[in-house]
C-alpha cells in the first residue's frame, strides 16, 4: 500500500486513535464495531491496492496480529479487546508490517508502563513481579500469573499503545 491509501489508512487510524483512546481509558473496553470496522478497513484497501495479493497479505497480517497476541494474552498480559484490535491492525498493515508494528507498540506501551508505573508510585512492586516473571521464564519454573488490579491506575489501557504504535509504524515504514 503506498501513495493515498497510506494517507487513508493513517487518517483512519488516527481518527481510531481517538477514539478507541477514549473508551479505553474512560471504560477499560474495546467496543467491537470499532474493532470490525478496522478490519473491514484494512482488508478493502489492501485489496483495492493489490486485488488477490493485497487480500492475502491483510489477512495473514490480521492471523500473525491475533497470533502475536493472543499468546501475551495467555499470559494475562492482555485483554481479549486487545488482541482483536491488534489482529484488525494487521489487516490494515499488511503480513509485512505486522512485527515490526508489535515492536513500535511494544515501545509505546513500555513508555506508557513505566508512566503508569510512576504516576502510581509502584516502582518496587512493579520491578519485582518483572523479575518473578523472568525467573517463570527459565527452564523448570513457571510464569506466575497476578490478578488484574482493580485500581485502574495500576493498569494500562493497552489499546492506546496499540493505536498510536500502529500511527507510528505506519508512518515510518509506509512513507
């Protein structure tokens, strides 16, 4: 995708930005039609860009998406409005853009955990679970799971990470 329907698809993604950073902040949710509509979005213009291939390269983008996250997901590290919202990205970015989009995303929302993580005065018990969830990485132990907060300013409205990650990628590699 290249020329005007990058334009298009970075006008509607900032416009999702918006939007999807409001009820993820103000209601912790993901509202499905916003999720449906990206995909339906990103699999239009791939496909008006390059017919048969473009439709292909949406579609393995929104399946790597759902892929990626989902098993962060099986981890508790993300919603299930996540993982669809990203695998709608997917199909807007294309196969191609899919990883290098989770590692802008990843940044953002890092940038946005460690703020979050500040500005709730839990640096401690933050860089401790990190180093419990290290050690569950190694060989023989296993990844503890925490329960999710219940004070909303010690969790991530993830979906912000993923919008503006998704701007930012598409900005740069699609330029």
């Amino acid at each position: 995708m290249s020329g005007p329907l990058s334009i298009i698809a970075a006008a509607f993604l900032l416009v999702l930005a918006f939007i999807i950073s409001y009820y993820d902040v103000y209601y912790r949710r993901i509202p499905n039609p916003f999720v449906l509509a990206t995909l339906t979005v990103g699999i239009l213009l791939n496909s008006i860009h390059a017919g048969f291939s473009g439709t292909f390269s949406s579609l393995t983008g929104c399946a790597v998406g759902f892929a990626i996250m989902f098993g962060l997901h099986l981890f508790g590290a993300m919603g299930p409005g996540d993982v669809k919202l990203f695998a709608a990205i997917g199909s807007i970015t294309g196969a191609q853009l899919v990883l290098p989009t989770f590692l802008v995303v990843a940044m953002v929302g890092g940038v946005l955990g460690v703020f979050s993580m500040v500005r709730a005065g839990q640096i401690k018990l933050t860089m401790m679970r990190v180093l419990q969830i290290l050690v569950g990485l190694l060989p023989g132990q296993s990844v503890p799971r925490f329960p999710v907060p219940t004070d909303r300013r010690l969790t991530i409205p993830y979906g912000v990470a993923i919008t503006l990650g998704s701007l930012i990628s598409l900005v740069f590699f699609r330029a």
